[in-house]
C-alpha cells in the first residue's frame, strides 16, 4: 500500500507532555492536599495540584481513572509542594521555635490574599479544631477555583517506574522582593533560571520527551528547621 501524506496533521500540542517542568507557568489551583513525610513523625507536604490554562488541540491525563464521564485534563497538570521542605514541629539552631500548623496556616493566608479570597481566610478563625480539617474545608468550599496566578516553579529530576525523567516540584523560596507566586502582570515573581531552581541528576541518560509518569512519586528526604 503506497503511504498517504493526507490527514497527517500537524504535530504541535500532541507532544506536548501531560504535565509540567520546572519553569515559569500560569496556573489553576485543582485541589490542596496534606501528604504525609514519612521521614518525620507528623510532618506534612501542602501539595497544590494545579492545571495551566486549557491548551487546544492537547488531551491531558483522565481526571478520574473510574470514572471516564468526568473526562480529561484540558491543561498540562502537576503536583506541587508549597515549599521544598516538609512543614514539622521543631526548633531551628538558633533556638526559634516552629509550629507546623502555625506555617501551613501563614502560607494558605499569604496564598488567599494573592488569590484575592482573604475574606475566607478571615471566616475560618476558631471554625477548625486540626489543620487537617482545615485544609479539608479549604477543598470542600474551593475558593481558589478557576483563579490563575503566574508561578515560578522549582524541582528535582528523577526516574519514573517507567524510566522517564520526572519531576519533584516545589515553590522556592521568595528573594529580592520577588515571590514564587503572583498576578502574571504585576512583576512580583521570581524568574525561573536552571542554575538556581532545577536539580538535575548526574550522568543521567534518559530524557523524557512524551508523557511523563504522573502517578509515581520521588522518594524525597528534604527537611530542613533553619
């Protein structure tokens, strides 16, 4: 059979990978979640699972493998961690105390009045007895849905159970009057540079170039009280 070269078309959003890298992106707040640091008793991750903007002619992963009704992504997704260490009770070498409930809380309240949705913040005082209830309502009502802000995403590579090269992703820390989050015209984030914000793996070989693995996760050791 002679090969057509009718109805090819033309690539573009195809190769795109269903999830993003490190970098600079406008994003959508899905859901928050509490992951367990397994390294540290009681210590959690704030994961963000965030979507960018929907992108034509792109098919992203199922938003629910039960249930094909629910249909797909219609952006690129990701995981990730407020910040690159796990929030825990502790006491950093100079002596100042942390409070792991107390620093979730400081991050959603700064992340509630860049999303311009402060008044329910101010609403939740005295309504939860753990942070766990408080995140909980935090999804359940959603105030931050369909907001984008402008991130500046930092990360780890790492090898998928699939032998791609993922990413451990987090928001760095702010610097020079610039944040890891914030309105996409205001000037107010952090530029992503590879040197400062990727940590590539040594002599690795394998380059992703489709559809990374989503549903595998880093095992991370990332804790710091300083």
């Amino acid at each position: 059979m002679a090969l057509s070269t009718e109805d090819l078309g033309t690539g573009g959003s195809s190769s795109l990978p269903k999830t993003i890298n490190p970098g600079n992106h406008l994003l959508k707040i899905n859901s928050v979640t509490l992951d367990e640091f397994k390294f540290i008793d009681n210590a959690y991750h704030l994961m963000l699972h965030v979507e960018t903007k929907p992108i034509e002619g792109f098919q992203g992963f199922m938003r629910d493998t039960q249930d094909e009704s629910k249909g797909n992504y219609e952006g690129q997704i990701g995981r990730i961690k407020a910040s690159q260490y796990a929030f825990a009770d502790g006491e950093t070498k100079s002596g100042i105390k942390i409070q792991r409930d107390r620093s979730i809380l400081i991050f959603l309240q700064n992340l509630c009045k860049t999303l311009g949705i402060n008044d329910w913040m101010v609403k939740q005082h005295n309504k939860h007895e753990t942070i766990e209830d408080f995140v909980k309502a935090f999804n359940e009502t959603a105030p931050y849905q369909n907001i984008y802000l402008e991130y500046c995403v930092a990360g780890k590579e790492y090898i998928g159970k699939t032998g791609y090269t993922n990413y451990d992703l987090w928001l760095p820390k702010a610097q020079n009057g610039k944040y890891a989050y914030g309105e996409e015209e205001g000037g107010k984030v952090i530029i992503y540079n590879e040197e400062n914000h990727l940590k590539k793996l040594e002599n690795n070989p394998v380059e992703s170039f489709g559809d990374t693995d989503f549903s595998s996760k880093p095992t991370s050791t990332d804790f710091s009280l300083d």
